[in-house]
C-alpha cells in the first residue's frame, strides 16, 4: 500500500509539472482526485488493510491527498500569473487611437413643447395624468355627453375595437376619469395619444397627441378658465401675446369657447403665417357641463369646473414654424436636430 501511494504521488507530481494549461490541470486532479480517480480507489482498499496498520496507512492517504492537492493549487496559481504576464506583454493598448464619438440622439419638437406645457400647468399646480389608449366607448363618448346616435360622434372618424372599445380619439376621456375617482378638487393635465381615421396630409394623421386640461372645485368660473388660458399662451408664446375665445360647441362643455392667439411672428397686423388674419387658433375648451359632472358622480350644485384641450403637433409645429406635419413622424435626424 505504501508503495503504491508512493507511485500515485510521484505520478500525480510528474503529470502536475508537464501540465502546461490549466483545462491539463484539471484533468490531473480528475485523474487522482476525482470520484473514480485513484485516490478514491486506495480508499476503497482500506478495508483490506489490517486493522492494526490502518492509522498509518490512513494518515499516509491523507498526506499523498495533501501534497497532490498542493502541487494543484501552485501551479495553477504560477500558471495563471504567467498566463496574465503574457496577456499584459502582448496585449498592447493604443491610447492614441481616435474614439468613437457616442451618437447622442436629440428630443423630438413634440417631446420639447410638451415639456415645454408640462413646466407651465406644474407651475400652476397642476398634476399630470394619463390614461389608456384603447378606451371604452363609454369614456370616449357616453360619460363626454356624447350618446349613441349624436351628431358630434360622427366629426370624430373613430378606430373601433369592438362595439364598446375604441382607440380613444381624443384625451377628453381621462377627465371622466379622474373625476370618477372623487378626489376634489381636481387640477390636472392629461397628455397622450389619440386615434383618428384620417388620412395623412400636411395637417392631418391617423395618430397625433393632445394634451387634456381640468379643473373642478367650488366657485371656478370662466373667468378662471379665460386667466388661465391667457398665463399659458403668453407663457409659451411670449408675454405680447393676446387671447380670443370665440363661442363654440363641444357637447361636455357649456358655454364652450375656441381660442385663438395673436399670431407671434406678425404680432396680430397680419401675415402669411397667420393666412392675414392676425390670429391664430390654438384649442378648445369650456366649463365642464354639468351633465357631465352628474355622470361622473360630483354634485354640479356645489362643484363647478373648466376644461380645456390642446393639440400638441400644433403647438410644436406654430412654435417651431414648421409647415407640415409629415415632418413630425419621419424622424430625420437632420430634421429633429434643428430644434
Ligand atoms: N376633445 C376635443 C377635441 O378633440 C378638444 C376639447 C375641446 C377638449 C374642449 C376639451 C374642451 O377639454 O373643453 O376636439
């Protein structure tokens, strides 16, 4: 038995030393250490061994398994030093090669008005919400006071689902929303996407964005709506500029309003920007009617409210002066870049 750890050792060292990487490494400690390795037989042979003799022969086995394990562990340890100084020496880095340069990318005009409308109505107080894309038709319309058979559903060249589920064609239906959640007061603005079934021009797409306003609480007038809206369009294009609020009908409001602004590029003596009229018209809105607030569960006795939506292409396209629409969905990055 001493013999023949003597000769699994002196192997073991032997095959250790020609091993040149380290995968031969392994196999050595496979060979002598492993589950079926010789090792693992002397062991199994033990019960041969005369009981008497077997603390020597035992001990024996533990110091052949030591010093194998050992060598193992040296000479990896020396294999990967030398395997890292080479790796060092041949490696050679040229730090005075030119870098690559990172593409930044650029926000799109639409990204940068919205900011831009955000940074205004947070500034008034106003919290930002949104709402699903693909919406009941209860919400799109029904809660909107448009019923079933009403004219005004049919300005609107709607996507449908099914018959209840629509992609919503405007971002009206996040104010039925929220305020059927009965937290009030209510002070938000609701930006997203909406669908249309229309045809792609300079001024039209079957996907643009709006950007949805709302206001309820006790004692709100028009003359809040009118302050409000006038703070926002001097905010975004300049403190010269003037509002009108035309009369108008959206069937959730009453009285409802369109409002227009001095053009910014003539400054209301008439250009070519504004078609010479001077104005030029930049959303919708009203105060919330009460039928509205009724369906959406808040009392219109004690509450009162404004509402108010905006077209974000067209905010980015009078701000920017961009004449057609198309330019906003194509995304060269020789267009995006100049704003
Ligand atoms: N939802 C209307 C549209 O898409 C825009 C609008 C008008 C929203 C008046 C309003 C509002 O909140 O009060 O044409």
């Amino acid at each position: 038995m001493k013999e023949r750890l003597e000769q699994i050792k002196a192997d073991a060292l032997a095959q250790i030393q020609a091993a040149d990487i380290p995968s031969k490494l392994n196999d050595v400690r496979i060979k002598f250490l492993g589950k079926k390795g010789e090792m693992t037989a002397v062991l199994k042979g033990m019960k041969d061994v005369a009981p008497e003799d077997r603390p020597v022969v035992g001990q024996l086995v533990n110091e052949t398994r030591t010093a194998i394990e050992t060598a193992l562990e040296e000479s990896k340890t020396t294999m990967e030093k030398r395997i890292r100084e080479e790796k060092l020496r041949t490696e050679v880095i040229d730090v005075t090669l030119p870098s690559k340069k990172a593409v930044l990318g650029h926000r799109h005009p639409n990204t940068i008005a919205l900011e831009e409308v955000e940074r205004i109505f947070v500034g008034m107080g106003y919290e930002v919400v949104e709402g699903p894309e693909v919406e009941y038709d209860l919400y799109n319309f029904e809660k909107l006071n448009i019923p079933a058979d009403h004219p005004a559903k049919d300005e609107q060249d709607t996507f449908y689902i099914n018959k209840n589920i629509v992609l919503r064609t405007q971002t009206s239906p996040v104010q039925a929303r929220v305020m059927e959640q009965g937290k009030l007061p209510i002070r938000m603005i609701a930006p997203g996407r909406v669908f249309r079934s229309d045809e792609v021009d300079a001024t039209h797409s079957p996907s643009f964005h709006q950007i949805e306003g709302l206001v309820i609480d006790k004692n709100i007038s028009f003359a809040d709506l009118k302050g409000t809206l006038e703070v926002f369009a001097k905010e975004l294009f300049g403190p010269e500029t003037k509002t009108k609020f035309r009369p108008h009908h959206f069937p959730f409001t009453e009285p409802s309003a369109e409002v227009d602004v001095t053009c910014f590029k003539c400054g209301g003596k008439g250009c070519r920007f504004c078609k010479g009229s001077g104005w030029i018209e930049i959303l919708g809105c009203g105060m919330v009617h009460p039928h509205v607030l009724e369906m959406c569960g808040i009392d219109p006795q004690e509450y009162t409210g404004f509402a108010f939506g905006v077209g974000l292409e067209r905010i980015a396209l009078l701000k920017y002066e961009i004449d057609d629409m198309r330019l906003l969905y194509e995304n060269d990055i020789r267009f995006l870049k100049q704003f």
